[in-house]
C-alpha cells in the first residue's frame, strides 16, 4: 500500500533514476527533489501557469501532473532554455521587452513561449493570446509580454 | 532641460536576466539543513469563543516537532500602529474571522503538519457574527472587540470652509451613493518565510516582504526580543502590490516554532490562504453631496464614507485618512465636509492596497463628476479643466502642491484618445469615459517616519557598491535607484554593485509600500551619490595638486578641465584611498521629508505632508455586448505626471499593470464572502485578468519636473489604478447609458441595467 | 495531498479488474479536475488507475462519423485538422476549456466523466447526439450520451465501467455548429451559461431541417433544449419563431442562484445566447 514507484526521466536532456511517492507532484519533485526552482508554484490548482514546464512537447501545469505519470518522459524546465551565460533568444527578448517584473510568472511564460513558437515559427496576436491564457501576470498587464513574444519572433527568424 | 546620459533611458531591469533564467531566488526556493514546514490552524468559523484546545493527538503524531497555542506565545497585540493595535499573533479567547490563527505546528514535512492540524480539536462556544459594516453599527450588534463601541474602530471628520455657505452657492447639487469591493492582491507568489532563532534569541529570517526594517521593528515588539538581534533579509520578492507590509502572524509563528525546535522553519501560505487570511483592499460605501455652478465650479463637496474594516485593523486607519486626503485635495474645491468612520466586521481584514483607499475615493468622485458634466451638459474633461489643481496651489484642506501637470494629463489624454471626434461619432454600443486623480508620489510624513538610507561607497578597484534598505518588489527600483547614482558617478549602472533589503547591513528605510521609493530612496542615493562625487573630487584634486573647482568628472577619470593629461582614473584614486590614505571612500544619504507642516492636523490629516503630489487621467473606450451585458475594453489611454521619467520603460511598465489591475477591479475582481467565508478563494473564480481579456495600453508620461523630485521625480507605483474603474465605468454609461455605482461592472449587473431601460 | 496507491494498467480488462479489486479507486484520466479535488480533500481516493497505459485509448479515428476515443486529450480535439474540417463546433468548444496547460492535459472522457453540468465538452456533444462506449466487466455497451448525466457531478457509471469511446454519427457532418459560452473572462473561466448549437437548414430559404440545442450551467446535468428544437424543426427559421424558441430554451433551463450568477441573469443568457447562436450560424460565411 502506498508504496513508492521508480520512475526514470529526462530533465533538461540529464536523466534521472528517481523512487516517488504517488502522490508527488511533478512539481514538488521538480523543485525539492532535483532543485530545480525556477518552476514556481502560485496556486497549485493548475490556474495561474507559473509551474508550467514541457512535457514530451507539450506544456502542461507541473503542480497538476503526478511524477508517476511522467515514467519515461523528457522534461524541459526554465533552467534548461540557456546555454551557460548565454541566454535563448526567448529569454532575451524577455528582459530586453521589459516583460519582467517581479518575475515569479516569467519562467511558465517563458516556457509556454517556448511551445508556441516551437509550434508556430510566425504566430498572430491572437494565437500569442490564445497559447499565454493560462499564464497569469499580476505586475506587467501584459502589454510588454506580447512585445516579448514578438520581439522573440524576430530573434528567432 | 537637463541632458543626462542615463536618467531617462529605457534600460531593462537589471534583475531581468536572472529571472529569465530561473535562477533568482525567492524565498520559498530557500532549503536550510534540517528544516521543518510550519502550518497554521485557522479558524472555520466567523466568531466565537475559544473554551479548549486539546493538541493531545496532534503531539502524538510521528514527525511533529512543535505545536504553539495561545498559551506559549506572548499576548501583544499589533497593528501597524501600536495606537491601533489589536490583533494577537494566536487567538486566545476569541476568534473573530474565517481564518483568524488558532494554532501552529511544525513537522518534518508539511503533509505531516496539515495532518497534525486535523488533529487538534477546538472547543467553540460559536457567537452571533455581523458581516455588514451598517449593521456593525446598530445597537445591539455583535461586538467583535470587547473595548470598541458600537464596532466603531476609528472615525474621522474634516470640515474646510463652510459646506452650508457652498451648497447655499451652488445652482446644481447632485447626491448619490457608491460603493466599492473587496479586492484581493493576488501577487502570485503568496507569503512565504524561513526563521531560524538561537537559544539566545538571535533570530534570522528569509521573508517575502515589502519592508524588512519595520518588519525587524514589529517582530521586536510583538516577540519581546531585541530588534538588534533580529536579521531580516528579504530574497526576491514575487510581487506585493500592499499585501506585504504588514507583521503577518506566520512570520511572527516562524520565529517560535525555530526557537522552541532549534531548527530553521519555514512556513508557506497555500493560495487559498492567501486569499482567506491576508489582507485585501477595504470595501466602501461613500455617499456624496456635490454643489457646483452653472459653468462647472464645485463650489462644495461632501463624503459620508465607512469603510469595511474586517475584524482587525491593519492599515485600516490610514486608509481612512487617505481615503479623505485623496478625495478632498483632488480638484480646487473651497467647502468640503469629509465624515468617516472605519467599522469591524467579522470577516478578512483590510489593509494597505495599491492606492491605499485612494482608488475607493476615486471611482465615487470620478463617476460623480461624470453625472455633473451630464447635469450641466458640460463635456466631462472641461469640467475636469475647469477644476483642475494647479501647480505650486494651497488647497482648502491646507496640502502644499508644488509641481502639477494635471491639465496637461487631462489635454493629452484627450488628444491621444481621438476624445473629441469619438464624442461627436458615436457609435452605438460603444462609448468612452474619462477619470482623474490625485495620489502622493512619494510617501509621506504623516506617521513622523518616511525615511529611506543609502550608502555607496567607492572600491579600492574605482567601482562603486550601492546600499540601500529600499527594496525592488518587481516594480524596478534597483535598475532606477543604481540609474540615479549611475548618472552622478558618470557609470554604467550595471556596474554599481548592489546590497538591498537586507537589515543588519543597510540603513533602514521604511519599505516599498507609499509610491515613495524613487522619490524617497532615489533623493537618499542621490544625496549618497553627490557626497561621495565630492571625496572623489578632492581626493583627487589632493593628488592631482589642483584646485577642485578646477577637476572634472568622465569617463571613469578626475582630470583637470582643458589638460586631459592631468588625470587620475577611478581605480587610482580607489587604491589610494584605500591602501595610500587608508580611508576608503564612502558617503551616506538619508532622507526622512518633507518637513512637517505646522498646519498638518494628524487627526484631519488637513495639511497632508507629502514630498510631492502626483496626478493623472484615464481615458478607456469600451463596447458593451447587449445580449449578455458583457464590456470589451477596445482602448485605453493612461497620462501620468511623474515629475520625470528616469526610466520610460519601466514607468510604462508600472502604468500598464497598474491600468490591468484597475480594470480587473473595474469589472470583475471581486474577494466574495457569503456569511463571513470568502466563497472564490482560487484563481478560477477570484477573476484575474488573462492576457486576452487586456486592451493595448498607451501610456503618456507627462514630466512637470519636480522641485524637490531626484532629478524631479515623483512615484508612480499605486497611481496606475487609481483612476482606472471609474473611467471604464463612465465609458459604459457613455456606451449604454448604465450607470454603474457599485463595483465590479459585472456582466449581470450590466445586463441589468439594460434590462430596465427596456 | 493525501497518499494514495497507483496502477496503471496495460489493458481495459486490467484496468476494469483494478476497479473491482481496489478499495475506493478512482480512474485516472488527464487528472486536470481529479488532483485539485484530491489537493482540497474533496475526494479521497485509496487507489488511482491511470487509464493513460491503455494502447488506443486516446486515438481519433474518422468514418464518416467520428470514434474519439475516451482519453483524447482536449488540446487534440482542438487542433485536429480532421475534426476542425467536419465538425469545426467541437474544436470550437474544446478551445474554450481552461488553458493550453490544461487542455494538454484534461481529456474528453475525463471532462464528461467528471459531471460537471459547466463542462465544455459535454453540451457540445450532447447537442452532437453523440453515443458512449463503454467497457465493463462484462462486455462492452453502448448509451446515449443524453442517458449519461445523473446530476451535479454524477454519471451512471457502475463500479465496473469505463468509458472507452465517443461516437459521434456521421450525420453531424453536414450540421453547422456553434459554442457559445459566457464567462467574465475570454478565457479560464468556468462557463456561466454554455450553449451548443447544431443546425440543419437550407441557407437561401432559412427553412431548418433540423437543430440540436444543448445548454450547459442552467440545470443540475447538461441538457437538451427539446421544446426549443421542436418548435424550430422543419421550419422556417423567422426572426419570430426563433425568439420564440429562444424563449422556450430558456423555460426549459432550471439554473440555480449563486456567487457566479444569479438564476434569472442565466436563464436571460440562455434566451439571448440561443436566439445569438442561431443567427451567428444563418449568418456565417463558410458551412460547416
């Protein structure tokens, strides 16, 4: 009963041979069993985006995936984006737009950015706003999250 | 104008890159060795007496390493005040609100500690509660403190010249009631703090605060510890917006279960907490008299205000006042009669929120005005002209104003708006409102207390490391203050090295709360930045052998102006002064101002001591959906007088999210309680504005250059959503002829309105 | 959260024998309405099965009508290129759920299974006549999607069943469609009233062979508005007879008051947005 399950997956292309408790969150592992931190948790409810990391391709909100479902997958999480000092262009735009402030929403943003663009090289205002919905931002109203997004567009071009 | 090679520019925030990356650490990112997850019992129920509380199970459970009731902690009660003081860290004989701290426990992990909390049974003797602040005040209401009358926490009455001669003046007098509702702050990282305490009471804590100095001050007080021993460091801050300023309990808690466990403690609030058990912006009711001439001169205008206190103070008080000082020195009015009071009710408290009672004010005067225009046939930005603040005035209520650029915030707005040709084109269904506002750019001196230190000193390299209590909350002070000093010194700001927020290192300052760092902290650095500038110079000129007023400073040398060959670079006169003259380099700044004004009455709050008052408009155009009553915001204009930008970017960034609070609140924000429990406590129901729900923002930036200003700047902070509701809702009368007089606008109540036009 | 046993299963029939072998088991889908539950102890489950380890579960296939299978996730209902050509209503609605994190994440069976009487994909199917296959422990069966919801929250499911595939008839193919859901927000919101929309009609004449009114939100399940639909079948469509049908639906809804809305603004909704729906589809430009 109860047992904890091994599971094996892929963070930021390092692999991991891990024992969890069903009822840890993708999350939770994420942030106290591998420290990676900058995966934020602002309302565990799957509501507000700042956990959100890339699963297989596709972003989902960590707080709301159990580690045990993930077995075998490959996880991209906000620490995995840059090269060293070197920042990925998505990022880059982030900070050059203004699109920062308190920050605690930038690392879900900035991966939700990430599958957007993977997805759509060219996107429209509307396809921006229809992929960062479930992104929530308390500081910035926006408006320089979408010069971000376009100005990431360019560098990427 | 001034030319300044880096005040004005739009320089990204020096804190961005780590963030980007992931690598900024918050505090709930902290893990210390050995550390235990702390939990708090709240009360379920809105009021009643505590008979027992019975931890005999709770202890027994595996992994429970301390559990704190009433009985092991000190019975001070606290506020931000200790006039106002009454709230206890853990209820002892009575709670008062869903939410109210019971208990606090601390395990080895927290899945353990909320177990424990399962097991504590309380013992209740439930007591009648009164949710409604007109009922609070009945007789015979439930009364939440025992020493309190009629649930009455503060009253405050203003009378400037005659209201009775005013209205006797008036051709027009207009009367109506609005009201306003809880909002919560929804930064979205929640309240979060790590203490560890030596058996001697050496406290050290990791917290998520706006102002870690008082913060040092409070847990003091309400610890009975030593505030010299307390260490408050403050890690990145994930957004405040007022909600953390205040002495939470779980911070004091924190502080207990590390001392009586001997290991660091952390303790996090779940969202839902957040919402239920911390502060939010206080609900009013404001019924207003105004009594103007045919050609649009208020000549008298009266409040009748209360203000929803919940069961506990906070910065409610002060709310109170500011509520009064924002409505009554907006707009050149001689007779104005001003009546408040703030009543307990058993629900969340309110507290400090962006705009601190200001943006309550501003939507019952704002909308008020907008039913004058209409009265009179007057359009509502000329009404606004005819009775605009003006620069360097005394208003009725004895404030000082020196720089003002509100016409010129109303003109603008007007002209990026297209105000005039939509006015005359209208379009069904569509419509355009206008709103202004008056806020302090800068804090103020009402307390006795506005100050903020800094310290930068020169490295034996030539760099500079720049100290200062203010800290950056998200809204970009270490970009603009280390601008500031950047610009002085003849630097690149990346280059000023920077401690903040840290209190066992920095000189104190009062925190990121008021709109007042920039001024405040920015008039501190600049002092600092001018002091050091000077040792430089006469170092230099001690080395050089040349006379001072014939040195100059650039590009990283002192030299003698017309023979660049006499020079000594930074890092020649830092080694020197270091290893040569042993005596580093390093000048002070602090500021505690404006001076208080002998007319500054601090139960009035007439003669409000500001360092320097801030105006603006909103101008919204919105379309309204006649099958469901919903409002598309389409364009939103935002002119701000902020003495000067110091960094466009960066204002533009406070304007925009301050404008997309302000339409939240507008709207749909709304903090919902139904017999004293807050019903949407979670992002799906409590409405935070997606990204989809925003329209563009354009932001003017109208720069009067203040006298007293650090090169003439005021705050900008809370302004953002101070005038924001009111001008979404005078755009839906505009569009549909609803008049909405108690917030949020909602779809339903929209719909409504419709409805009974027919 | 509370701790719990996992399984994930290889095979329905493992799956259905882990239902019964199991002490207060839940079935584990995209999780997106199940582990908040867990998370505010709402539901406690001893045992979750993820149903995700089940080869085919989560396929799209076309026939004419469509079979979706139960573990489809919604972010693939919205972006197939399949659905969004024959049936474009349903992608429609499925985008409208939550955010793209959620619906990455939350799947069509899971969103029905759930009960909720606000779920975005149940009025949509509901007004595509669409048909359940279940698996049980003894041998498959099939309902119709309108037998299914027994209340708030509730579904006729026995302790033994899955929900394995949703059919949807071939005949929806020449239907045009439309969601219309109302919420404060354009986006994550919890539907106030949700209205879904099938219709039949010769576009010159305006004569309607036939419409499927779902509403969502307005009663204790997803219903059907049949008075509205009878009045409206094999007629002709008049500005008049579809306020009056909008009227009709809007009798048939029985919503309840609270701090979302009140009951009367929903059953107003419900008019507006029927009699909306009805003139968005005569109306647009490209059939669906």
């Amino acid at each position: 009963m109860e047992s904890k399950h091994r599971i094996q997956i892929t963070v930021n292309e390092e692999e991991h041979d891990l024992l969890v408790h069903p009822n840890r969150t993708l999350l939770d592992l994420l942030r106290y069993d591998l420290g990676l931190t900058g995966t934020k948790e602002g309302c565990d409810e799957g509501d507000c985006g700042a956990c959100t990391v890339i699963v297989n391709g596709k972003v989902m909100t960590s707080c709301l995936v159990l580690a045990v479902e993930v077995d075998g997958a490959a996880i991209t999480t906000i620490e995995g984006l840059h090269q060293g000092d070197e920042l990925h262009p998505i990022q880059q735009a982030f900070v050059d737009s203004g699109a920062v402030q308190c920050g605690f929403c930038t690392p879900g943003m900035i991966l939700t950015t990430k599958a957007l663009l993977d997805e759509i090289s060219d996107p429209s205002e509307d396809e921006i706003k229809h992929y960062l919905e479930g992104n929530l931002c308390r500081c910035t109203g926006y408006t320089k999250i979408l010069d971000a997004v376009n100005n990431a567009v360019q560098l990427l071009k | 104008m001034a030319n300044f090679s880096i005040v004005g520019k739009r320089i990204p925030h020096r804190d961005a890159v780590e963030k980007v990356k992931g690598s900024a650490i918050f505090t709930s990112d902290i893990k210390l060795s050995g550390m235990l997850h702390g939990k708090i019992l709240r009360s379920p129920v809105p009021h009643a007496k505590i008979r027992n509380i019975d931890i005999s199970k709770a202890v027994k459970l595996k992994g429970v390493k301390a559990i704190l009731t009433s009985k092991d902690v000190p019975l001070i009660k606290y506020s931000i005040s200790p006039t106002w003081a009454d709230k206890l860290i853990l209820a002892d004989t009575k709670v008062r609100y869903i939410g109210d701290e019971i208990a606090a426990v601390a395990a080895v992990d927290e899945e353990i500690a909320e177990e424990a909390l399962e097991l504590i049974e309380v013992d209740w003797e439930e007591l009648p509660a009164v949710f409604d602040p007109l009922e609070a005040v009945q007789p015979g209401a439930p009364r939440l403190h025992d020493e309190v009358e009629n649930n009455i926490s503060k009253t405050m009455s203003m009378e400037c010249g005659s209201i009775e001669e005013g209205f006797a003046e008036a051709d027009v007098i207009l009367e109506d009631t609005f009201q306003t509702q809880a909002q919560s702050h929804c930064s979205l990282e929640t309240h979060c703090c790590i203490a560890t305490c030596s058996p001697t009471d050496d406290v050290k804590m990791w917290v998520s605060t706006q102002a870690p100095h008082p913060l040092r001050q409070r847990l003091a007080a309400t610890l009975n510890i030593d505030a010299a021993k307390i260490h408050v460091s403050a890690p990145f801050i994930g957004g405040a917006f007022g909600n953390k300023i205040d002495l939470e309990p779980a911070q004091a808690l924190c502080v207990l279960l590390a001392k009586k466990t001997g290991k660091p403690v952390k303790i996090e609030h779940s969202r839902k907490e957040q919402f239920i058990a911390t502060r939010m912006r206080h609900p009013t009711r404001c019924k207003l008299k105004f009594g103007v001439k045919r050609d649009g001169t208020i000549v008298a205008k009266q409040a009748e205000v209360v203000l929803d206190n919940g069961a506990y103070n906070s910065h409610g008080p002060a709310v109170l006042a500011y509520h009064n000082v924002m409505f009554s020195t907006l707009y050149r009015v001689k007779n104005i009669k001003y009546d408040g009071r703030l009543v307990y009710t058993n629900k969340n408290w309110g507290g400090a929120c962006r705009g601190y009672g200001d943006p309550q004010a501003s939507f019952a005067q704002e909308v008020m005005l907008d039913m004058i225009a209409e009265e009179l046939k007057m359009d509502p930005i000329d009404l606004r002209l005819k009775n605009a603040n003006i620069p360097n005035e005394v208003t009725a209520n004895a404030v000082q104003i020196t720089s003002c650029g509100l016409k010129e915030c109303l003109t603008q707005a007007r002209d990026k708006s297209e105000w005039t040709t939509k006015k005359a084109h209208k379009q069904k269904y569509r419509g355009i409102g206008v709103a202004a506002m008056i806020y302090t750019g800068g804090g103020s001196i009402g307390s006795g207390f506005n100050y903020s230190g800094a310290t930068l000193q020169m490295n034996a390299d030539g760099t500079f490391h720049l100290l200062m209590g203010a800290l950056d909350i998200g809204q970009g002070s270490n970009t603009v203050l280390t601008q500031m000093a950047a610009e002085i010194m003849g630097v690149d700001p990346e280059s000023i090295s920077l401690t903040t927020a840290d209190t066992d290192t920095t000189f104190p300052c009062m925190g990121t709360f008021g709109s007042r760092v920039t001024f405040c902290a920015g008039s501190a650095v600049t002092e600092a930045a001018h002091g050091l500038k000077k040792q430089i110079l006469e170092t230099g000129a001690e080395m050089l052998e040349a006379n001072i007023d014939d040195l100059e400073m650039k590009e990283k040398k002192v030299f003698v102006k017309g023979s660049p060959d006499r020079s000594l670079s930074y890092a020649e006169i830092g080694a020197a002064s270091f290893y040569k003259k042993k005596k580093p380099l390093v000048a002070h700044g602090y500021y505690n101002g404006p001076e208080v004004p002998p007319e500054f009455n601090p139960v009035t709050y007439e003669g409000y001591p500001s360092p320097a008052l801030v105006f603006g408009t909103h101008l919204a155009e919105v379309e309204v959906d006649p099958a469901t009553g919903k409002v598309e915001v389409l364009n939103f204009v935002a002119a701000h007088d902020l003495g000067r930008a110091i960094n466009p970017l960066l204002v533009e960034g406070q304007i925009e999210g301050g404008a997309v609070q302000g339409i939240g609140w507008a709207l749909m924000e709304n903090l919902q309680f139904e017999n004293g429990e807050v019903v949407n406590p979670n992002f799906h129901d409590y409405k935070m504005l997606t990204i989809k729900d925003v329209p563009k923002i354009s932001s003017l930036l109208v720069e009067t250059v203040d006298p007293n200003g650090p090169f003439g700047a005021k705050g900008i902070g809370e302004c953002a959503m101070v005038p924001t509701a009111p001008a979404i809702v005078n755009a839906i009368y505009d569009a549909v002829g609803v008049r909405i007089k108690d917030l949020p606008a909602t779809t339903e109540k929209v719909f409504q309105g419709l409805k009974t036009q027919g | 959260m509370k701790r719990f046993d996992y399984i994930r299963p290889g095979n329905m029939a493992d799956a259905i024998a882990a239902l019964q072998a199991n002490d207060e088991p839940y079935l584990l889908a995209g999780g997106t309405d199940l582990l908040i539950g867990m998370k505010t102890n709402a539901v406690k489950p001893k045992c979750l099965i993820d149903l995700k380890g089940i080869p085919g579960i989560d396929c799209i296939e076309y026939d004419n009508g469509f079979k979706l299978g139960a573990l489809t996730t919604v972010r693939d209902v919205e972006v197939s290129p399949l659905i969004r050509e024959k049936i474009p209503a349903l992608s429609e609605a499925a985008a409208t759920l939550g955010s793209i994190q959620i619906r990455n994440r939350a799947t069509i069976g899971g969103n029905l299974c759930h009960g909720s009487p606000a779920a975005d994909m149940a009025a949509i199917l509901l007004a595509m006549n669409c048909e359940l296959q279940m698996a049980t422990g003894n041998g498959a069966k099939t309902m119709g999607l309108d037998q299914f919801f027994t209340g708030p929250n509730s579904t006729v499911l026995n302790r033994n069943e899955v929900l394995a595939q949703i059919i949807i008839p071939k005949e929806i193919g020449q239907f045009k469609g439309i969601y219309l859901k109302h919420g404060p927000r354009k986006a994550m919101d919890i539907g106030i009233v949700n209205i879904a929309i099938l219709l039949d009609a010769d576009v010159s004449s305006g004569f309607c062979n036939q419409i499927m009114i779902a509403l969502g939100a307005v009663a204790p399940r997803p219903i059907r508005a049949k008075k509205a639909e009878a009045l409206l079948n094999a007629n002709r469509l008049t500005p008049e007879l579809i306020q009056e049908a909008a009227e009709a639906a809007s009798d048939e809804a029985t919503p309840i008051s609270d701090f979302r809305a009140s009951a009367g603004y929903r059953k107003d909704l419900v008019k507006n947005l029927v009699a909306k729906g009805i003139d968005q589809i005569l109306n647009s430009k490209d059939p669906s």
